[in-house]
C-alpha cells in the first residue's frame, strides 16, 4: 500500500462511523502541519486527546510555581510554554512582569550550568512531562548528585499515559499510540491496553506519510467493531521493550504515586514523583490537586475528548492564541491552539 | 560622530570597553578615532559634525528606516551583529523601492565588551556596507552596565534613507488575483543557525544575512512591475502572507512542495519541532508581481549569490483574505500569522 493508495481509501472511507483518537501532542501537531484532516471521509473524527502535559497541569501546579518565583532566592526555570499558562491568580509570565526572575531553557541540562555558577540562588526547575521526559530530569538529578550541586530543586508535575487513556477510552474506537512515550516504554503496555479495552492501537511516527500509514491502518482495523489490534508502525525508534536505560534511569529517581490531571481529577499510580531518598532535590510537587478553570472554559472537556474545541464557547471569541483563556490554547501541542491555527475566521 | 581632543588618536587604546568609552571625553574621541572613522571613512562622516549634511537628489521620495539589533550570539556562523544592522536596514530600504543610500550607526556599548571584538563588528559593518552599496554617514556611542556581566556585548541602532523614484508603488494594496509569489532563496537558516549555537547544536547550517541590493537592482533594472515585496524576517513567509492577504482582499495559496528549504534546515525543524514557514532569514524576500512575469523574476534573482535557490512557491486568487497551504502529502490547511512569542528573539 502506497501514500496516494490509503490517502484516497482514507478520503473514500464509506463504513462506520470513527472516532480514532491521538494521546501524543507531537502528533496532534504533525497532523494539523500536515493538513491531515482535509485528506480524510467526514466519517473518520480524529480526536485529540489528553497528550500535552503542559494542557494537563492543575492550576495548584502553577500557583505553587508562582508562589516559589515570589521568593527573591528562588529562580524559576521553564520550557516556553508553561509560561502564559494561567494558574488561578495569574500566570508565570505576569509574575516576571511583576519582577520575579523566570527564565527558558532549552535543555535542562543547562539548569546544572546555571546553578553551579550561582550558589547564592535555588533553581527551581518545572519539570512537567511524561514518561519521555522523565528520563531527562533524571538525567539532571543524577548530575546534581555527581557535582554535589545542592542549590537545584525540582517542581515535579509528571505523569504516566496507560492509566489516563483508560479513563478516556469511552466511545473510541482507535488510539494512535503515544510515539515519543513508546520510545521509552516500549510497545508492551499499548499492546496490552489494546485487548483490554478492545480497540485497537496503532504505534506512529511523526512524518506525514508515516501519519497517513497509520491512521489507514487504525481505520482498517477499527472498521470492524468490538475488534482489538495492535501494530507497531514506527519500529525503527519503537521497540518492544522500549529504551531500557532511560528506564532504569527513571525508576532510580522516581516512584510512582497519584497524581491529578486537569478533567480527569486524581488517577491512581499515574504521576512519578521524586524517590523520598533525594527529596532534598524535591521543590513540594505532591498534593497539588487543586484545579480551578477560568470562568466558561471548558478546557476539561477538551482534554478528555468529549468537546470540539470549536464548540467552546470561548474559542476564538474570548479565548485565541493571542489572548489564551486555558490551557489548551497555550501549548503548541494543544487541541485548541491546533484548532486555531486551521479554523477560518475564528 | 564628534571629536573633542584632536591628540586621542595618539592613545592606546584600552583593551575593554569602559565607562569613559560612552562619556563623551578624550576616551570617547579615541574610541571614535581607532575604530569607527578609519572603517567607515567617507566624505560625509569626515568633518565628525553633530549631523551629516547629504546631497538630496532631484525627483525622488525619500525613504527612511530604522531597526535595532540584540542578537545573541554576536558572532555566529555566516555573520555577526554588525553585517545582520547593516543587512537589515538596506532590505527594508530595498523592499519599498528605495536605493539604500545612507545609513547611521548607534552604539550601545556593555562595559567590559572586548575592543578586539568591537572592531571586528564594525570591520563587518563596512565591508557589509561596502557590498550594499550605502555610506554609514554618523553615528553614536553609549556605555552602559552589561546586562549579564559574564558576557559583555554590544546592541546597535541603524537607521537608513534611500530615494525612490517618483514613478515606482511597491505596497501590498497593489496585489491582485492572478499574480504570483515567489520567495528568493532557502527559508529559515538564520534562525536555525542563531538557534543552532544557542543550544550548542552542532550542524552545517549557517546565517543567510545578505544585503539584496543586487538583486533588487537587476529586478528593478529589467522593468518588472513589483506589486509588493517584503525581507522574511521574525515572524517567518506565514506571517507577511498573512498581512499581504489580508491588505489586499485577496487569496493566497503555496505550495509545500516548492517552498525552498534546505534539507539541513529540515533536519534542525523536524528535531525541534519548527516550521520553517515561521522562521525568520536575514537575507531573503518574498516578491509578489504578474504571473506572467514570474520567469522573468526568478531568471535574474538566481544570478545573484543570494538567490539561487528563488522560487515560484504560489499564487494570488479571488476568495477569503487568508493562506492555504497544500502540503507535500496532498492535505489542504490554513496558514496561519505566527502567534505569541512562539521562539526566541533571533535578530
């Protein structure tokens, strides 16, 4: 089956009704940047699901952060995007405006430079992410420990995927596996989800072409319902038992506990948090459940697959990339932003 | 520029830059003296008077600019600060029709900037000058505390004038359906080469900061009727699109497939997730002119150095003041501006 042969099945699809959903915001970027749901039969929906960590962070996770960034001693240290994201009384970036110093990185293994040239400061690190980006973080602890580096804490905000794509699993009928979190945790625990939801799982790359073969395959195994399925379509970075390093890596930093997701509250086991041993390292990242949404938004439900981010009613009015009202429309990798960037006259 | 003490020329300078440099004493002369008046001699930059007095020429409009420069790092791969406030300044001239005649240098000097490293930006900016055809006719000097005290810089104001003649209406409002756009060479090289050293990235990629004078010359020289014309700089070809549809009522639609980007530039994209539509360049234009005169176009910008990879990436249809992009596997999208801060300052 080449490109143009699935593109026009995909285009032709004229059997059930779909609704195959994406848990990885690498790909929900890559399919709008593709033009994907323009090649596809108004019977398939392709859904965004709960895949962007920044979107998924409560707001207690960011007034803490805030409260942190108000302690001259403190420096924060962040990916871009956190920073527009609103915590109940304001975001990251009015409290810069407001004199707090919070800096970007690009890796976070320049936070090791930063501190060791400055012990006076604490360098809080926010450390949101999946099981991919666990490994980085652990990656900088184990530097901290190596150089004696004690002026670096963590604001852990970490989650793990299987649980929270059980808690949105009703009512579809096909997952993109997350790509980048198969790398490191390998195919197993997908291929597993898939009989025990019975639905099938398609593991992706990120290239249009790549996207296509494997939204032509989910389709053709959802086609047929009640159906599990499980193919590894990006098994030149995806292997069975994932990056068993980056594991180890993990494990001997983290353990796992519960954590809250933004509209799906607390799920059991699915967060990872510094090991008590090195909780020195730890900026205060357990109970932090609290989740406050700005007036009318309806991010939650966005994030769980349930809203349209067109049917918000504050998309594109009161909420647009230049104004973000949630979460959502914050990250680069999120549903509504995605959304934006497609929609005509917003 | 202005000189106190006729004798500073005769001190050594010092080998940092420090207070005194911005004072507007004797340091200052021999600042002006041993750097500036030998790299951008010319007659209206001699008498170092408080203003340059230049010859307007008859029957033309004028045409000023300015911009500001506080990129990091100073020097990268294909360029520095100093060549990026001279480039810059000519493109914008060059895009509004003008011949870049003068331009002017403003200095904001960080206490502790290397004097070796100040020369060679100025060194940069003559000879920049030099290529773009224009004179750097004054300028000014500042000291200021540096901003990280572990890297002293510099930041550079240039403001430029150029003279168009009478006859030339080079503005968005003139596109129409039925023209053609085209983009004059590899899209996002100095963005990612800026973003390369930042992160320490090792790669080929390298700054494409170039003045356009050539090229816009040989444009104008052949008679084509330039509709409209922009430098892609922040914001990247998505975002001046964007405002062309949007003045001029009209649709525009690309091509994935034909936008020129380099395969090293895809590579640095695809690790990061960037889209080079977003991506500013520091040497590269976006024309928009008749379709029929679009192979004429792209003939004479490939024999300029700085546009041989120019290419016909779209065209201007009736329909909603918007871009549409077909991708390179055949999907259709929206091109949207570019929202927020998105990526880091770059020029």
């Amino acid at each position: 089956m080449n490109l143009s042969e699935a593109a026009n099945f995909l285009k032709n699809y004229n059997g059930r009704e779909l609704r195959l959903m994406e848990v990885c915001g690498t790909h929900t970027a890559g399919i709008v940047q593709n033009g994907i749901p323009s090649m596809l039969s108004d019977r398939i929906h392709l859904i965004t699901g709960p895949g962007c960590p920044v979107c998924v962070t409560v707001t207690d996770y960011i007034d803490r952060l805030i409260n942190l960034a108000k302690d001259p001693a403190n420096i924060i240290v962040t990916f871009g995007d956190l920073m527009r994201v609103p915590g109940s009384a304001g975001s990251l970036t009015q409290a810069k405006a407001s004199g707090a110093d919070i800096r970007y990185v690009y890796s976070p293994a320049e936070i090791l430079k930063l501190a060791k040239e400055d012990p006076g400061h604490t360098y809080i690190f926010a450390a949101v992410g999946f099981e991919t980006t666990a490994p980085v973080y652990a990656a900088l602890l184990s530097g901290a420990l190596e150089e004696k580096i004690e002026n670096i804490k963590l604001l852990t905000s970490l989650k793990t995927m299987p649980q929270a794509i059980r808690r949105v699993s009703d009512g579809i009928d096909g997952f993109l596996a997350p790509g980048h979190v198969a790398v490191i945790t390998g195919t197993e625990e997908y291929r597993q989800l898939a009989s025990e939801l019975e639905v099938p799982f398609v593991v992706s790359g990120f290239k249009g072409e790549e996207l296509i073969a494997s939204i032509y395959a989910l389709t053709r195994l959802a086609e047929r319902e009640g159906k599990a399925g499980f193919i590894n379509l990006y098994p030149q970075a995806v292997k069975e038992k994932g990056n068993e390093a980056a594991k180890a890596a993990t494990e001997s930093f983290f353990e796992k506990g519960d954590a809250a997701w933004r509209g799906m509250g607390i799920i059991p086991d699915s967060g990872l948090y510094i090991r008590s041993e090195y909780k020195k390292y730890d900026a205060g990242s357990h109970d932090l459940a609290g989740d406050s949404e700005p007036e009318g938004c309806r991010c939650r439900e966005v994030i769980t697959g349930k809203l349209p981010s067109c049917d918000c009613p504050l998309f594109g009015t009161v909420c647009t990339p230049e104004h973000p009202v949630g979460a959502c429309m914050v990250s680069q990798e999120g549903a509504c932003f995605n959304s934006a960037k497609t929609t005509k006259n917003y | 520029m202005r000189r106190d003490c006729p004798l500073a020329v005769l001190n050594i300078m010092a080998d940092k830059i420090n207070k005194t440099h911005g004072a507007g004493g004797s340091a200052t002369s021999e600042l002006i003296d041993s750097i500036f008046r030998e790299a951008f001699s010319n007659e209206y930059l001699e008498p170092l008077s408080d203003s340059a007095v230049l010859p307007l020429p008859a029957g033309k409009k004028l045409a000023f600019t300015t911009d500001s420069y506080v990129v990091r790092p100073i020097f990268f791969p294909g360029g520095d600060i100093g060549r990026l406030a001279v480039c810059g300044t000519v493109n914008d001239l060059l895009m509004s029709g003008a011949d870049p005649a003068y331009i002017t240098a403003g200095y904001i000097l960080e206490e502790g900037f290397d004097t070796d490293d100040l020369k060679k930006v100025v060194a940069s900016m003559a000879d920049t000058a030099k290529e773009a055809g224009v004179q750097i006719v004054t300028g000014d000097t500042k000291v200021i505390e540096p901003a990280d005290i572990k890297e002293p810089g510099l930041l550079i104001n240039t403001a430029g004038v150029g003279f168009i003649d009478e006859d030339i209406d080079i503005s968005p409002a003139r596109i129409k359906p039925g023209d053609a756009v085209i983009v004059s060479g590899n899209l996002g090289d100095h963005h990612a080469a800026i973003l390369g050293c930042r992160m320490s990235v090792k790669n080929n990629i390298v700054s494409d900061a170039a003045p356009l004078t050539q090229m816009i010359s040989g444009l104008k020289d052949a008679g084509l009727d330039i509709h409209a014309m922009r430098d892609v700089t922040r914001g990247g070809l998505a975002t001046i699109l964007n405002e062309f549809a949007s003045s001029a009522g009209a649709h525009i639609r690309i091509e994935e497939s034909s936008l020129p980007v380099s395969e090293e530039v895809k590579g640095f994209c695809g690790i990061l997730g960037l889209d080079p539509l977003y991506m500013g360049n520091e040497g590269k234009c976006v024309i928009i002119l008749p379709d029929e005169e679009k192979e004429k176009a792209v003939e004479i910008m490939r024999k300029s150095p700085y546009g041989q990879n120019a290419s016909v990436t779209g065209s201007v249809s009736c329909g909603t003041p918007d871009v549409t992009m077909r991708t390179a596997i055949g999907g259709e999208k929206i091109v949207s501006p570019l929202y927020g801060e998105g990526l880091p300052r770059i020029c």
